[in-house]
C-alpha cells in the first residue's frame, strides 16, 4: 500500500488529475436543471498543492464529489492516476484519502476504532494495520487520545483524527472540502501547519476546495471557479500580478458619498467592499498621498497593500468570495 | 493570462499512459485477485456490522428501550385481556399469553431491525456515509454490512426473549428453541432489508418514523400477532396473505407449537412461509444494493 517513489524524471509523468470538458447538472424538481459545472478543463501535476477557489455555490465541492467518484460525470472526462473515475471507480478510490466538509468520524467510536475501522475498509488488517493506525496517531499527536470516543474530542483534535483517517491507506491523492470549517483561526493554522508537516513526510498531491482566500494564497497553483466555470488558474502570486500594482483600502464614515467626489476629483473609479473602498494602482504610493490630501477629513483609515486573491476575484468576476451582506 | 486557457498540460490524450504501480494489482489473474475481492467484501461487511452493533451497546437508552418495550407489551397486554380471551378454532387450550408470545417476539424483532435502519440516515446526514462510499468497496457489502448489523440487534433480542420464556411459564425443547431462532433470524433479516430500503430514500428521521408508523403498525397488527386470520373478514384475510409478517408468524408457531395449533389457525405450511420469507429477504437485499449503486450520497 506504499506510494512509489518519485521519479526523477517528474515532467514525464501524467498529471495526477486530468479533468476535460467536464459539466455536470443536478436535477431538480419539475425537470428543472441547476448547471454545477460548465465545461472545466485543467490538470493537477502530482505533488502538488492544489486550490479551488470561489464562492458558496460555484461548483468547487461538486468538482470535488465527482473526484471523489460519488458523483458521475454526464459530459467530459476525469482521470485520477491515469485511471478514468467514470470507468473504474474503485481503482479510483484506493489512490483517494478525502476528508469532506462535514466530518466522516463515528463519535461513538473511540479514535482509534476510528481508524481501524477505516483500515478494514481498505482492506487492511492485522499487523500492518495496527503499525499504521499508531504511526499516524503519533504523526498528528493524538496518541495519547486514542482511547477516547470522537465525540468529546475539540473540533482541532476531530479534524486531525479525521486527517489521519483518510490518509491511513496511503493515499497518492487528498482531497480537502473546506477543511476550516467550524475551526477557530489558531486551530485553522494548526490544521495547516499539519498538513505542510505531512506533504515533507509523504509524496502527496493535494486538492483544496475553499472560500478562504488566506488558505487558497497557502496553494502552489489556485482555480477560481465561480458559477461552475473555470475562471483563471495560476500561483497565487502571478494572479494577483496581473492585476497590476497595489491595493488602496480606504475606510470612511460615508464610503459612497466619498466614492462619488474621489471619480468626479480624481477620475479612478473604486470599488465598494464589504462596506469599504478598494483602488488598484501602479503607483499607489502617489494616488494615496493625493487621497490624504484631497479626502483627508472623509477618510478614517488608509490602507496600502499588495492585492489578495479576494481582490483578484472580485476583478475577474465582479463578486466577492463571501456574501456579508445580501445583494438587493 | 488568458482566463479560458489554464496553464499546465490539461490536453492529453484522454487514454493515456497508465501508473507504473497498476500493473499486476489491478488486472491480476487467477485465484489470488478472486480471494483479494472476496476479503475485501467479507471483511467490508463484517466491519460495518461489527460497528452497527458497536454502536448499539454503546447508547445505553437503546438497549433499554428495545427490551423493555415488547417485554411491557407482552405482561401488560397478555395479563389484561388475558383471562376472557380464548382464540377461535383451538378449543380453549391455549391461554393469550401464549398466543400472543410468537407476536411478541415478532414486535421485538420489528421494532429493533426497523430503527436501526435510522443509522442510514443519521451516517448520511452527520457525513459517515461518505467516507463509507469513497471506499473501493462493493456496494452490495455496505448494504449488506448495515442489513446484517441492524438484522443481528433485532435477531439477539428476540433470542432473549426466548431465553425469558420459561421464567413466564412456557416450556419448550431445543429443537423449538433452534427452530424459532432461526425464524427470527430470517424475519430480521427481511426487515432490516426492507428499512434500508426505505431509509436510503429519507433524509430525516422524523419522516423515516412517520413512514415506519404508517407501515409497520398495521404489518404487525395483520400478521396474526394480534388475533388469526380464520376468523376475520375477507379483505382482512387478503391483506394478512400478502403481508410478509404473517408468514414469519406462521412459522414462529410451528416451530414453538404443537402441529394442532397450525392446523387451528389456517397457516400456511412451514416451508412455504420460510420460502416467503426468504424471497422477501432476497428481493429487499437486491433492491437495496441496486439504489445503492444508482445514487451514491
């Protein structure tokens, strides 16, 4: 159940995941069909550490079910390892470790019948079994828990269980449906450092579906998808290079009023955010100073920075990642 | 960059080169793949069932409820109406505290495997389900793992109840004991069968209790638990025929009585109502594995 050893030669390998022309409807009442997925095409190279970026609803955890091979495909095609997902699920589902939003834990278990039970699943028994259940508790530092039952574990030990469960068979690849939900920040940082901690141990691709901005800039390449489609992919860096210069924040009592007199004295056009304006520039430095000076009494904070990837979604498509507050 | 053309080599051809590792695991021959399939199903089952059970001994109100429920039943009722019942066509020979002890082994069969077919809903809804599914597991060992689960809890309560028998005067051999085990495990059996069925489909245990009320209260009461077919109206008779309960009661009463009380009452002969027992069980079984594989959570 061990993964081969990587290969020199990494360029030569298939791409761990290959996904073409793929769409997927759900049926709904009254022959009514909801477009989840409208024609994706991308491919994940193995080892990598892979986001999927978009908003509540764009189709992110769909692309993750049918990875996961609980959902078909009607139109293109998925391959897992060189493998179709369609075709031969269950080969699919041995190279898989997938820890979905809502935790796949038995809290009337204890941690450890957890995991066993999940070896069985996959097959494995005995000796090997039990080494691997003790290695990867002592791995994630729950050890010391293991016989405890899953329901009186903290949400941060639950999801470190639930890691250590979905890579028990040695997985090739993970897949990570909002990983952070329920988590409170410094549990959420953990989660993460756990996982980076664990990508030096084993050779492990890794496919992350998430709102989060700040844990897409943690991805070695993101896709944001909104309304199932495809709309950019690359690192996080050379997507929020493309939007050109900085990010000028501007706090103020009244930001629509402001944002009207900044376009008619300045003629730049911010956008309104979560109750705050945002500016673009090549040279931010000098658009703030000229902020400061026109706009100084409206303004209570200026904020100088390089753009986020929430602020790459919002350029591309003209929505935030996180509705705050409902659009009338 | 251009948003429709995403970086990284995304057009291959789509049959393409197959992971060194695959060859000899997935397409090998002979005996030893057959025996690796029939461990991973034999050990796929056994896991989920052991867990059903697990699971069971661990919620002590459960284990309360499922025992006490029949065992109140069966005193209460059986004291009550007791002394001026006599049931039609046996000459009085036989009290309704005995007539009514197949029934009661019956209701406790029902109750147990039925609810624990709600696990089916709670797994999907709390998410366990899924991580089941994304198992390389055959679909027909997770429906039979949590069939066999919820069918062993019904089958070891009413075994109990078997065991009590004697305590409120009822006397029997072994071979009635054996044999009325093994009625119950059938009927157990057909019954978790069918709530998986059933639960598959529901995605709240409230509508899954409505449904169970709807249906397993009149199955139980047209089964001959409550009173025989012989002396009631047609339609009802037409009714009790089609239920499959009544065939598990037939043959609770052949195993325990004497062939007298059968003869009585009109059942059917033992190996027919075992026949339809196990067809019922056959077809719940192969329904259930068939949903299993159409819609996966």
């Amino acid at each position: 159940m061990t993964s081969p050893a990587p290969s020199p030669q990494l360029a030569v390998r298939p791409p761990m995941i290959a996904i073409e022309e793929l769409s997927f409807r759900y049926r709904g009442r009254r022959r009514m069909e909801r477009v989840a997925l409208d024609g994706i095409s991308l491919a994940i190279e193995t080892g990598e550490l892979f986001g999927l970026l978009g908003p509540n609803g764009s189709g992110k955890s769909t692309l993750i079910r049918i990875l996961a091979t609980l959902l078909t495909p009607a139109h293109g095609s998925v391959t897992v390892a060189g493998l179709d997902a369609a075709s031969r699920p269950d080969a699919v589902r041995r190279r898989l470790g997938v820890a979905f939003q809502s935790p796949g834990l038995d809290g009337k278990l204890t941690v450890e019948e957890n995991l066993r039970f999940q070896g069985l699943l996959f097959g494995m028994r005995g000796l090997p079994l039990e080494r691997r259940i003790s290695e990867l508790l002592e791995r994630f530092a729950v050890a010391e828990r293991r016989h405890e039952y899953v329901e009186t574990l903290s949400g941060g030990l639950k999801r470190r269980v639930e890691l250590a469960k979905a890579l028990l068979h040695a997985p090739a690849l993970l897949l990570l449906d909002e990983p952070s939900t329920g988590l409170d920040p410094a549990v959420r940082l953990e989660f993460w450092n756990t996982l980076a901690m664990l990508r030096q141990a084993e050779p492990l691709t890794v496919v992350v579906a998430t709102h989060l901005m700040d844990e897409a800039e943690r991805c070695d390449r993101v896709a944001l998808i909104d309304h199932g489609r495809l709309v950019a992919l690359d690192t996080p860096d050379a997507l929020k290079t493309e939007l050109g210069g900085d990010v000028i924040t501007i706090e103020a009592a009244d930001a629509e009023a402001l944002a009207g007199r900044i376009v008619q004295r300045l003629g730049v056009h911010p956008r309104i955010a979560e109750g705050a304006l945002r500016l673009e520039s090549r040279d931010a430095m000098a658009l703030a100073a000229s902020l400061m000076a026109g706009f100084g009494d409206q303004i209570r904070a200026i904020r100088l920075g390089k753009p986020t990837l929430e602020d790459v979604f919002l350029a591309r498509t003209g929505r935030r990642l996180v509705d705050a507050e409902p659009h009338p | 960059m251009n948003a429709s053309t995403p970086r990284g080599p995304a057009h291959r051809p789509r049959h393409g080169t197959e992971h060194p590792t695959e060859n000899g695991t997935e397409y090998g021959t002979g005996r030893s793949d057959a025996a690796r399939r029939r461990a991973v199903f034999l050990l796929a089952t056994w896991s989920l069932m052991a867990r059903e059970m697990l699971r069971f001994v661990r919620q002590r109100n459960r284990v309360i409820g499922a025992i006490g429920t029949p065992l109140l039943f069966w005193v209460l009722l059986g004291a009550g109406i007791g002394r001026s019942f006599r049931p039609p066509g046996l000459g009085g020979s036989m009290g309704f505290m005995e007539y009514f002890f197949p029934g009661t082994l019956l209701l406790v069969v029902l109750f147990t495997a039925i609810f624990a077919s709600i696990s089916v809903i709670e797994d999907r809804n709390a998410g366990f389900l899924q991580g089941v599914l994304v198992a390389p597991v055959p679909r027909l060992a997770i429906v039979l793992g949590k069939v066999l689960g919820g069918a062993g809890l019904g089958f070891g309560q009413g075994l109990l109840l078997v065991l009590l028998g004697p305590l409120a005067g009822l006397s029997y051999g072994i071979g009635q004991f054996l044999g009325a085990a093994l009625v119950m495990a059938l009927t157990a059996m057909a019954l978790s069968a069918f709530g998986f069925l059933l639960a598959w489909r529901t995605d709240s245990v409230q509508g899954f209790h409505a449904v169970m009320n709807l249906l397993m209260v009149p199955m139980w009461l047209l089964s001959g638990a409550f009173f025989p077919a012989s002396g009631a109206a047609l339609w009802v008779r037409v009714v009790m025929a089609a239920n499959p309960l009544s065939y598990s009661m037939a043959a609770l009463r052949h195993v325990l009585y004497p062939p007298m009380v059968s003869e009585g009452l009109g059942d059917p002969p033992l190996w027919a109502a075992l026949l339809v027992l196990l067809a019922f069980t056959g077809a719940a079984l192969a329904l259930a594995a068939l949903q299993a594989r159409r819609a996966s959570g």
